[in-house]
C-alpha cells in the first residue's frame, strides 16, 4: 500500500478483535498509570533518600534494556496472543503479592524496588506482544489508524486517567496502588482470551538451505535487520537521537517551571494539569492521523512532526507562561502519536512478520537505553551551566535528528521496500 500524498482509501473496519485488543490494552496501560506514578509516592512514605527514590526509574527501564531483544525472539517463536496473556497473568500474580505485602505491613524499599523491576519485566513481553500482533488484526490500509489508535488509548489511559487515580490510590492506603492494577490485569487478559481469537504464530520456516539458526543469532536477528535495512536503519537512528534529547529536555523542565525559585513559577498541581495536555493532544492526533497522513504523504508527515515537536520544546524557554506553554503541549502530544503511527506503521510493513517482535525490540532496547543517559545528560548540564543551557541543549538534539532524517529519508524508498499484504489472521 503506497501512502504517497493522494486521496484517501476507501477504509475498512478495524475489526470486534482489534476493539478487544484495544480494551486490553486500556485496562493494561491504566494499570501501568497507576503503579509508574504511584511508586514513587509509595517510596518517600519509606525513605527519604534521592539515590533509594532514583532506584525506580533505573529499575522500571533495566529490563527493556536487557530483555528488549531476546523478548523480541521470544515473541517470534510463540504465540503472540498468548505471550501478552501470559505477561499479563504474570504482572497480576506479581502485584497481588506485593499487595498482600502491603497489607501485611513489610513493604520495604527493596521489596518495592523489585516488584517495579518485574512489572518492567512482564512490560516487556505484553507490550512487543502487543506492538507485533497489530499487522494480524486489520487489514494493510488500516494500520495508521489502528496503530494511532494503540498510541493513543496507551497515553491517555497512562496518563490521562492513571496518574491522578494514583494519587488518590496512594492516601487511601499503599496496597490499593499495587492492588487496584492487579483488577485491571485481569481485565486486560479476559478481555484477550474472550475478543482476541485467533492463532497469531509467525516462526519462520527452515531456511532452503537447510542452515540451523543458532540461539544467539536467532536472538541477534532482529537488530541486524534493524541496522542493515536502508529506511529503518536512519528512521531508527533518528527516533532514537530524538528521544535522547526530549527525555532530558523533560528531566530538568520540572525545575524550570515549578517552584518558588522556577523561572514560571507554577505550583504543583498547575504542572499537572498542563501535562494531562499532552493526552488531550494525543486524542486530536489518534482522530486526524489516519486521514492527515494520507492527505500530506508519509515522510512529509513525519518531517513535519519530528520539526513541530523539536519547535514546540523551545516555547517554555522562550514563552514562559501558562498559555503558550499550554498549547505548546497539546501540539506535542497531538505531533507525537501522528509520527509514532508513522513509524510503527512502516516498521509493520517493512518487517517480515516472522522478525516483527525482534525488530522492534531492538529498536525499543537502544532508544529506551538512550533515554536515561539523556535524563543524566542534562541534569549534569543544567548543574553546571544553568537550565536554558540544559533545555537548549534537548531541543538541539531534537533538531539534528530532524535535519539528519530530512536528508536521508524519502517516500519512493519506503516505497520500495514494502512487503506484500497479508490478510488478517482468521478470527
């Protein structure tokens, strides 16, 4: 399917097992709101110690790091339905304990520091089971809004609705934010088992020459397709430079607009309520993205994204007030679900499905690993040469990565680079 700049397609539904898939993943990602958010507040009820806090984050990104591409070739080898529900049955068991625990009165910071360190654990493998079973579902010119859609129903139920419901989850007493999820697990796995029908295996058949692939190069597979491949290696590249520099930017913009001594000088609770902008934009993008995209072309449209976003990180440094900075963020959430349905969609048709997962776990396992590094980046910058330094310094990065994707990226090779079409796994 080629998605020059043309006129529409004639659009199909998405489909009763994409809605279930959907359904899911609200529940799922709901879930993720409440324990990513509500962790930390769990913690500075049991140490006020940064490096303990800090422990958290290291922990809920280390498992993409490690596991992102053997969790690729794992999803690869089995049944993709199956390894969400089987990621998803894990986090509930998980959650229940640590619940249980809470009650009990011995949570502790290690025993909290664990517990997120195994929910990233099961992230891994529920949401690349996820990210690779979208193709199987909806048919090859539905897969921009299907993908916007995943985008979308993720950050508004992560954000959105998870980081408040966390708040008040955390004063009615700590085992509800470990428990609560728990409910919604089970949810998101029934609302799999009984919606999603369907076999979604992809194992790649012997090679002709009957070569054995060996554990690790099946494992390495993915990420050597990734590096070699002329449109998602600079697309990978990109993406990944980009994330550096708008995590960082994000790390330290706390501090520049929150706080007595900040140059806005906003109080908490007005912080996050220009952060819940984000979802807002993020709807507005999941409801355009399908038609924008077709209308304007692909690459065009991710260019445009990639350069509003990198444009939009400069308005609370140069504009510090709540309006501009306001629309600032509705923009970049609505920009970044239209250039992550962009991405994904080409990655699903670029892929064969039998390295899906891998592909894409590589992918996540660099820009993920790169994240963290970014947030260290500027907190060092900003310590030694000031905050406008430090977000500067974000939006450049942002910046490079859209030049360098401007000069290397065109539709004709997307073009010609795409798979055939598969119909959808029968239901």
């Amino acid at each position: 399917m080629s998605t020059q700049r043309g006129k529409t397609p004639q659009r199909t539904g998405l489909g009763s097992r994409f809605t279930a898939l959907l359904t899911s993943t609200a529940f799922a990602n709901l879930g993720d709101g409440m324990v990513q958010t509500g962790a930390p507040l769990i913690a500075i009820h049991l140490t006020r110690s940064p490096a303990q806090v800090s422990l958290l984050t290291a922990a809920a990104w280390l498992p993409w790091v490690i596991l992102g591409i053997p969790g690729g070739a794992v999803v690869d080898r089995v049944d993709r339905r199956h390894a969400q529900m089987t990621a998803l049955a894990a986090r509930i068991v998980l959650l229940a304990v640590g619940a249980a625990i809470a009650v009990a009165g011995h949570l502790t910071m290690p025993v909290l520091v664990t517990l997120v360190l195994l929910y990233g654990v099961t992230a891994v493998f529920a949401e690349l089971g996820e990210a690779a079973i979208v193709p199987d579902l909806v048919t090859r010119d539905r897969l921009a809004a299907a993908n916007s859609r995943v985008l979308a129903t993720q950050t508004v139920a992560n954000s959105f609705l998870g980081v408040p419901v966390a708040g008040l989850l955390v004063t009615a007493g700590m085992y509800f934010v470990l428990g609560v999820p728990a409910a919604l697990g089970v949810a998101a796995v029934l609302a799999l088992f009984i919606g999603v029908r369907g076999s979604f295996w992809h194992v790649q058949a012997p090679a002709a020459d009957g070569a054995h692939r060996g554990g690790l190069a099946e494992v390495t597979q993915g990420l050597s397709f990734l590096v070699k491949h002329p449109v998602l290696r600079p697309m990978f590249i990109a993406g990944a430079l980009f994330n550096m520099g708008s995590t960082g930017y994000m790390a330290v913009l706390v501090l520049w607009m929150v706080g007595d001594g900040s140059r806005m000088g906003l109080k908490p609770i007005h912080y996050t309520l220009l952060l819940t902008l984000f979802a807002v934009g993020a709807i507005v993008g999941s409801i355009v993205a399908e038609r924008i995209i077709h209308r304007v072309g692909e690459v065009r449209m991710l260019l445009i994204t990639f350069l509003g976003d990198s444009l939009m990180l400069l308005v609370p440094l140069l504009a510090p007030h709540p309006i501009p900075v306001a629309v600032a963020f509705a923009v970049l959430g609505s920009t970044n679900i239209v250039g992550n349905t962009i991405t994904q969609s080409v990655r699903q048709r670029l892929t064969p499905k039998h390295l899906l997962g891998r592909v894409t776990g590589a992918g996540r396992t660099t820009s993920y690993g790169l994240m963290p590094i970014g947030a260290v980046l500027a907190g060092v910058v900003g310590s030694a040469m000031g905050l406008p330094v430090s977000l500067a310094m974000g939006a450049a990065l942002c910046l490079i990565a859209t030049a360098f994707l401007t000069a290397v990226l065109r539709q004709r090779q997307i073009d010609a680079h795409e798979l055939p079409a598969d119909e959808p796994a029968a239901a």
